[in-house]
C-alpha cells in the first residue's frame, strides 16, 4: 500500500463530499471547475455540447472484430477497436469548446491507438462511434496518459439531441458522473449526478482502464476493476444514443493520450 500523502485526504474529503450530490446539483452549461494537486486549476471535462464550433473536425477510427461481435469498422453492434488500421468513417471527432484554438488539436490513429495531441488550452475533444445507438450498453476504454497530468477523459453513453450520460475521470484522481441535458427539459445544461475521488486511478504517466455501464436507470463507473460508484438516475432518463469517447485539456499542455482500446459490449 502507498504511503499516506496529502492527496489522500483530499480524497477522502472530496468523497464525502461527492456523496451530497447524489441526486444531482444545480444544472450549468459548464461542468465545475476542477481541482489540479499540481496547484494548477483545471476547467470542467467539457463545456456546453450545444456550442460546438463550426470548424470542428470530422474523422473515424478502425476496429478490430471482438469475440461475439462484429467489427467496430463495419458499423458492428458490439466490438472491441484496437486501432490497428486507418479506417476513420465510423467515428466523428469534434472540439466542443466554442473559441478553443482547433488548429491545436490532433487525433489521429498511431502505432495501434487513438492519440490525442492537445497542444492548445481548453480542447474539449469528443470521439462519437456513428454507425448504432443503445439503450444498455457497456462501454470500456484503455487510455494512456503520455504528456501532462493535468486532464480529463471522458465516456459517453445515450447521446442524443435530447442529451447524454457522461462520465469524467481526472488524472488528478477525482472523477464525475453527469446528465447533460441539451433541450432543457429538466434542468438544460451538465447536471452533476455524483462526484467522488478514487485511489485507484494512476496519476502521472501510466495506463487506466475505464468501464462506464448504463443499465436501465443504473449508471456505474468502474476504474482499473475496481467498483467507483453506481448511481440510480430517475430525473433525467435518457433511453437510448450513440456512444463515445473523449479527452480534455485545460491551462497545461501538452496533454498526450493515447487510447489503446475501445470496446462497446452488452451489460
């Protein structure tokens, strides 16, 4: 077991904290400003999904077929991607931080991943897998970090245009569970579901597997097989919608992550 340092009881703190919000806060356009342990302050995961640049980039990524499932790259319903071609017609891939400088941002596929090269501050980058929508769907995600420990990756189940699911996990050690929701008709913008910390993600340079499973009105986060938190939804009750992936960065850069695996399974 690691020694017990100050980010410890940050953690702790932020936990018992996080456990107020369950239920969900006040509704913002913004996701709440992110504490860094570098001292650094770290902008929300993302900013309003409505406020997309017209200038955003479209691009997809290759798949490789999972046991069971069909290939990611032939618009397959389930499927592991391992990024080992250069396919790129079933992903979208879009900056959604309205005035972010988009000529410095990258993803691209490299030596069998998707990597995000964010050189510019404040790139909220999106991936959406374009091809199916679902209702209960497990999403898992192998991201490396390579750059600055000062970001944010993100999954996303359910996107539509009445809203989505989204779930933060911070290199800091902190992550969030949100409703976004787009039309307004409960509260319009990023509603905080829950928000916690986890001493099982790996700061710094290393590799994180995240598992997001939306169930019915169950949403659970799970951090390198470890439970993080599961949370009952019945305010916001997004029924179905493509799913996706995605990457931040904030006042620090470069932020260099590569994800190694997309898999979209059955709960």
């Amino acid at each position: 077991m690691k020694a017990l340092r100050p980010f410890f009881f940050i953690v702790v703190f932020v936990l018992l904290v996080g456990t107020a919000c369950l239920g969900g806060g006040a509704s913002t356009q913004v996701p709440p400003t992110q504490a860094s342990t570098s001292g650094q302050s770290a902008s929300a995961a993302q900013s309003s999904g409505a406020a997309q640049s017209s200038g955003s980039q479209s691009q997809a990524a290759s798949s490789s077929a999972a046991s069971g499932g069909s290939a990611g790259a032939s618009g397959g319903k389930f499927f592991t991607d391992t990024f080992d071609s250069n396919d790129m017609s079933n992903y979208t891939v879009e900056n959604r931080h309205k005035g972010a400088d988009e000529s410095k941002m990258d993803v691209s596929i490299t030596s069998g991943a998707m990597a995000f090269n964010l050189t510019g501050n404040n790139l909220y980058v999106y991936v959406t897998y374009k091809p199916q929508t679902y209702s209960d769907v497990k999403i898992t995600m192998t991201a490396i970090n390579r750059g600055k420990n000062n970001n944010n990756v993100s999954l996303v189940c359910r996107q539509s245009s009445d809203g989505w699911y989204e779930f933060n996990i911070a290199n800091n050690g902190l992550f969030w569970i949100y409703a976004y929701d787009a039309t307004g008709a409960v509260a319009k913008g990023y509603n905080n579901i829950y928000n916690g910390g986890s001493l099982s993600i790996k700061q710094g340079k290393g590799s994180n597997t995240y598992v997001a499973t939306c169930q019915g009105n169950k949403l659970s986060l799970e951090i390198n097989g470890v439970l993080a938190k599961s949370v009952t939804d019945n305010k916001f009750a997004f029924s179905d919608g493509q799913v996706g992936f995605g990457v931040s960065s904030f006042d620090v850069t470069p932020i260099l992550v590569n994800i190694d695996s997309f898999q979209v399974s059955q709960p």
